[in-house]
C-alpha cells in the first residue's frame, strides 16, 4: 500500500534514502508552482470527484473521492519488483536485470526517460483552456483526472531522473518544468506536443490517438532491462487506460449525437447539421486525419540505428514482447516499404516500424467501434485510418506528397487539396464555435451525447465538480 502519511506520497521507501527525499522535496514546490501557471484553468472549482492511486495491483488499486485540485496527492508509484527477472531481448537476454544505470548505457537511458516525462506536463500544457468550454460536468472532470495523472507521470520520470542519474538528473527534471508546449524559444521535444488543442474535438482525438503512442512507449519501456523504469512504466499504464477510454468514447458520442440528428432531419447535409449543433461525420474524418498522422511521427523514422542499439542493450524492447518468438533478432531482416519499393534493412533497425504498426493495429479497434454505430443507424460512412504516408515529418516518407489514401500527388494538388483532409480555418471556426461551457449536473453540450455510464457507478447526472 502506499504511504500517504509522508509530504511525497510513496511505495518506494522514500523515508530511507534522505538525500533523494530532500531533492524530490525541493523540486516539489517548483511543480505545485508550474501547475498552479500551466496546469488546467480551474478557477471557482472547489472539488473535483477524482480517483487518486492507493496501490499498484491492478485490483482495486484507486480510489474515488472529491478533492480540491491544488491538494491533489501526486506521488510516486511503482509495480511491485518481480523476483529473479531477468532481461527479456536482445544480446544480454536472460542476465539480472540492473536496479542501477549501467555507466555505459547512461546517456541512452537518460535521453529516453527525458523524452518521455517531456509529454506528460506538456499534454497538460495543451490542454490548459479547455475547462472554460466543457461540454459537460462529467467531461471537465475527465478533463481533470486525465491532467492530474499525467502530472504523476511526470513525477514518475523525475523520480527515476533524480534516484539514479545524478546531477545531470536533477537538472534534467528542473528542464522538465522550464520548456513550455508552444514555446517559441523553448519548445516540448516532440512537436505533436507543441500542437495546440483549443476544442474538445481535438481533445478526444488526442486522447485516442496520442495518449495511445503513451500506451505503446510505456509497453516497450515496461520491457526495459532497467528495472526501476519498467516497474515504473507497468504502473503508469495501469492510469494510462482511461485516457483513451476517454478518447474513444468521447468520439462514440459525438458520434452518436451526429447520426440521432442525421435520423430525425433524414439528411447527412454538413451544413443542415451544423445548423443544427452536430458534427458532420466527414469533419470528424478530418480532425482524426490530423493526430493520427502527427501522433504517428512521435515513434521515429522507420529505420534507426537508435532503435537498434536500444533493442540490442536491452534499455527499450517491442511492445508484448512475450508474443514474439525470436528476442534477440540479430541475424533477421525486415522488408521495410519505402518511396524506392520495398527494402531489406537488418531488423533491428526496423523496430520503430514494428511499434508503429502495432500501435496502428490497436487504433482501430476504437474506428470499429464507430463505424459499428454507423450501420446499426443505417448510414453510409466509414470512418478510416489515412495511409501512413500521409503528412509525414519524419522517416522515409517525410515531406512526401500522398494523399490519405496513399496515393502519390502533385506538390500542387496536395497543396490544395490539404484543407479538405485535415481541418481548415472554416472547420476550426465552426468547431470552436460549438464549445460553449455546460457545467449543470446531467446537462451535455449540443454536440455530444450523454455517456452511457458515470465513473465509478455514478450516475451521469452527477455533481463530478462541485463550485465556490
Ligand atoms: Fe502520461
Ligand atoms: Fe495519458
């Protein structure tokens, strides 16, 4: 169970190792600070229904209550240690796993964990405005829970800079809370965390496909030799899942809400719709073309030789590496789809790829699902995944002119044609004009239907916030 008696949360005897104590502490009042600027907008929100991580079985491991946001009890939380384990791939398969930093892996495992614990308060950072146009109580305080656990992801990452990297992790932790989303001269790493989120639309979105490269770094993470940053990363996907429930439902009920409006106007007319408050189903195409493609930036070029030596070292292997066969991989080859045809790269170097495609996998379940809702109403529309060639900044398809079907385009076509795949300025103003604050128990927003059921067996005209 975890200490709540102690000013820093713990399961990780923080009591017994004063000096890392005093450093977290220290660091403590500079995070209260920076979520006090850059955390959500909450201003006259007294208390917030939130659920707070009391153990880390994956039983009965949170517990609900109201809580005054400010007081929110960010702590550090790891999966319990698993005996004997030993590393799982690559060449040091089936040595002890290390409970230090091995020196000469230092700076790799470093550059990871950074890159990591740079999204969490950036996510945050992103999604700062959206509680003055909730579309619902219920929704503000998914709002909420989703932006306080990413505060403990990051809390999660400085704990492991701070226990085992130094100085060089102490200053990296304090970097953490300097560089801001969007920043002009000190940006987020990754630059889909530099993307602004100004609608609940893109919110969802971004739960969905974002927060769900999240589920597929920690996975691989969780492989990792270094223990503490697997135990780490188990337990942080455990909090991890209700954001992109978040996500997927949050689609499927602006979904709903468009085909229960399609049905009794019997039109798919955007414009009639719109008039009407609902999104039109190829709108919502758009915005899923936009964070599918920038979220499938964040796994890396296709080939690296970065990947590789994370793979080979045993520091970062492939997502349930349990369900393949071979986990050392060194004498194997990957045909890899490239703008020249296909291509033999050592396999090593294609883990990037095999991630991706995972994650590609997963996302459409949630599109299943939609499309699901779809015909059961009787419409014709399918929502789809763009090609993962469409709108790529980085690997071997960067800066290439396909179009979402992955067709290869004139740069004058894909210009023009870009404002009808992704949303344009008209589609940003439409949907900004949309998010209008409802913050009455049990009352939603025009646009989106009420949940099929509240948190934790609430109802979904409960008081998930309650106000000054
Ligand atoms: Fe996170
Ligand atoms: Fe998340």
């Amino acid at each position: 169970m975890i200490d709540y008696q102690q000013k820093i949360p713990n399961n990780v005897n923080l009591n017994t190792d004063k000096s890392l104590q005093r450093a977290l502490e220290h660091w403590q009042p500079k995070f209260l600070d920076w979520w006090g600027d850059l955390g959500p907008v909450a201003s006259k929100v007294k208390d917030v229904y939130l659920r707070t991580a009391v153990g880390v079985d994956a039983k009965g491991w949170a517990d609900y209550g109201y809580v005054n946001m400010p007081d929110y009890r960010w702590g550090i939380f790891l999966a319990d240690k698993v005996e004997n384990r030993t590393i799982g791939f690559g060449d040091n398969i089936g040595k002890p796993v290390w409970n230090e930093v091995p020196g000469e892996l230092r700076s790799q495992l470093r550059r990871i964990i950074v890159t990591q614990g740079d999204t969490e308060p950036a996510s945050v950072e992103q999604q700062r405005l959206l509680s003055a146009t909730c579309p619902s109580l219920y929704d503000l305080r998914n709002l909420f829970q989703v932006n306080v656990e990413e505060g403990r992801h990051l809390w999660a990452m400085v704990y492991l800079l701070h226990a085992y990297f130094g100085r060089d992790g102490r200053e990296e932790a304090e970097e953490l809370l300097f560089r801001h989303s969007g920043d002009y001269d000190n940006p987020r790493i990754l630059e889909t965390f530099n993307e602004p989120i100004s609608d609940w639309l893109s919110f969802f979105m971004f739960t969905y496909f974002t927060d769900r490269d999240g589920k597929f770094q920690l996975k691989s993470l969780a492989e990792s030799g270094f223990d503490p940053l697997s135990r780490t990363c188990k337990f942080m996907l455990t909090e991890e899942a209700h954001h992109m429930f978040v996500g997927e439902t949050g689609i499927a009920r602006i979904i709903k809400k468009t085909l229960e409006t399609m049905q009794s106007l019997k039109t798919d007319d955007p414009d009639l719709l719109n008039k009407n408050g609902v999104i039109d189903l190829p709108l919502i195409q758009k915005y899923l073309n936009f964070w599918y493609s920038s979220s499938l930036d964040l796994f890396g070029s296709e080939s690296s030789s970065n990947a590789a030596f994370s793979f080979a070292n045993g520091i970062k292997g492939r997502p349930d590496e349990y369900s393949f066969e071979d986990h050392v991989c060194n004498n194997t080859t990957y045909s890899l789809d490239t703008p020249d045809g296909l291509k033999e790269i050592e396999y090593r170097n294609a883990i990037n790829e095999i991630t991706r495609n995972a994650y590609s996998k997963d996302c459409l379940i949630g599109i299943k699902r939609w499309n699901n809702l779809i015909r059961k109403s009787g419409f014709n529309f399918e929502f789809t995944l763009p090609s993962t060639k469409f709108r790529r900044s980085i690997g071997v398809w960067q800066d290439l002119n396909f179009n979402p079907s992955g067709e290869k385009v004139d740069s004058s076509v894909y210009t023009k044609m870009m404002s009808s795949w992704i949303p344009n300025e008209n589609d940003k103003k439409f949907i900004n004009s949309l998010m209008v604050r409802v913050d009455t128990p049990g009352k939603y927003a025009s646009w989106i239907s009420s949940p099929d059921r509240g948190i934790n067996n609430q109802t979904t005209d409960f008081d998930y916030i309650r106000f000054n």
